[in-house]
C-alpha cells in the first residue's frame, strides 16, 4: 500500500484524465449517473465497487469501447467524445486495455499474441525489432520461456501475465485494468497486484484499476474512488476509506 506522503507527490502532476458528469443508460437503466474524476501523471487509481454496477462501462468510455451518453471526456487534455476514427486510433496506442478474459487469441502462440499489436498498431515489420520487445516484453513480466506456448498450455495467472506483457510492448502512458485478480488465488492475486505496482514504478504510467478484491486495492493504489449506485461516494488513500465513519464506506472493508 501506497503511504500519504507518496500520494502528494501527484498533486502537482499533469492531468492525464479527467471525467466531468458522465452519464451512461442501458435500456433505461442509469449504470453511471453522475461520474466525475481526474487522474494525475504516473498515478494508480482504484475505482472499487461491488460486481455490476458500472466499473468495467467507466474505463470503456475512456477509450470509446462503449461512447458515453452524456459528460465530457478527456484524455492528455482532448476530448474523446468528439474524436474520429483516426484520432481514437491513436490514442488507443496511448492507452493499454488489460481485459477481465485476457483477451488472448487461441489459435495463436504467445509470441504471435504479442507480436500482432506491433504489427497493427505501429507498423514495426523488422523481425529484429520484433523479437527484442516481444523478449524485453516477456522478461518484465517473468515468463520468457513461454514464448512459443500456446494460451491453453498456460494457467491462469500466467495468462494475466501475457495480457500484461501485451499491453506493455506499446509502451502505453495510461493502462486501464478490469478486474486484474478475478478468478485467481490469493498467491497469484498478490504477485499480479506486485507487478501492477512495479509496472507504475518502472514505466511511470498512470493507471485506472477497476476491481472489488480488497487486496488487490490495498497494494496498488495511491488513491481510491468507491463507485455506489452510479455515482463516486467517497474519495481517499485505503486508510482513510477503511476507517470512514461513514456506514457505507466503511461496509466495503469488512473483510481485509
């Protein structure tokens, strides 16, 4: 867990993010009613909040996966709603999507996951190249030896690990995480919350990190943001929210 002295380090950073009254209904039914945020440089933010109620729609929005109703949108101070496709293309090479499912494609190895965002996304074709980021890639996440495995032969946390790795090799500015511990162990929930830290550490990059595993928000974050009923309820560091007088905030930390 981040200390209070390392949070203020960021107040004076650059906005990379910032969210002003986003609103977003499917169906009628008002998933974010009033969402507004900023991120700082070099920043991990938690957004925490129990299963469906919207965290996963919030950072869809930042990159157009899914386009807002209402709100304004920012991204290094441009407005993402009012992008065309080339613009938005663009910044998605600026900003890494870690997927819930990995997103892996099965039918290809790992070097070849990781080689088609280089290929697509920035038009590297030199074989040379290629193979020193997919190496340096792999190394940082500590699975080199995988790289001409197949997704099925890996487990589960190794699969986050390769997501992570792929991710990484387009040397994004902002990553955002969608519930990077989901359906892993206590061990390898930990070692993919270290890592997320040491990927902040190493690449200076500012992070959303959606999710519910109380551990995984006490290890990786400078800041937390409790998404209740399509709003933000409270704002903090970990200590803050955990001894919150206040009932709701406080129900989030019953078990650490």
């Amino acid at each position: 867990m981040k200390s209070e002295e390392n949070i203020s380090q960021f107040l004076n950073n650059e906005t990379v993010i910032e969210i002003s009254h986003l609103k977003k209904s499917f169906n009628g039914n008002e998933v974010l009613k009033d969402i507004s945020m900023v991120v700082k440089k070099s920043e991990n933010v938690v957004v925490l909040g129990m299963s469906g109620i919207g965290k996963s729609v919030l950072i869809k929005c930042i990159v157009r996966l899914i386009n807002p109703d209402e709100g304004s949108l920012k991204v290094f101070g441009k407005e993402v709603t009012l992008m065309n496709s080339n613009e938005l293309n663009e910044l998605r090479t600026k900003v890494g999507f870690i997927f819930q499912g990995n997103a892996l494609y099965d039918s290809m190895t790992i070097r070849e996951n990781l080689e088609f965002p280089l290929r697509r996304n920035k038009n590297i074709t030199d074989p040379h190249d290629i193979e020193e980021l997919i190496v340096d890639a792999l190394e940082n996440v500590g699975l080199l030896d995988t790289i001409d495995k197949m997704p099925s032969e890996l487990s589960g946390g190794m699969k986050k690990r390769i997501g992570l790795a792929r991710t990484l090799i387009l040397k994004p500015e902002i990553i955002l995480y969608d519930e990077p511990t989901t359906g892993l162990d206590p061990i390898t929930s930990r070692e993919i919350s270290n890592l997320i830290v040491e990927i902040q550490t190493k690449y200076k990059a500012s992070s959303i990190i959606i999710t519910h595993d109380l551990n995984c928000a006490k290890i990786t974050s400078n800041r937390m943001m409790i998404l209740q009923d399509g709003i933000f309820i409270a704002e903090g560091t970990f200590d803050e929210l955990k001894n919150s007088d206040d009932k709701w905030v406080s129900s989030y930390f019953k078990i650490d």
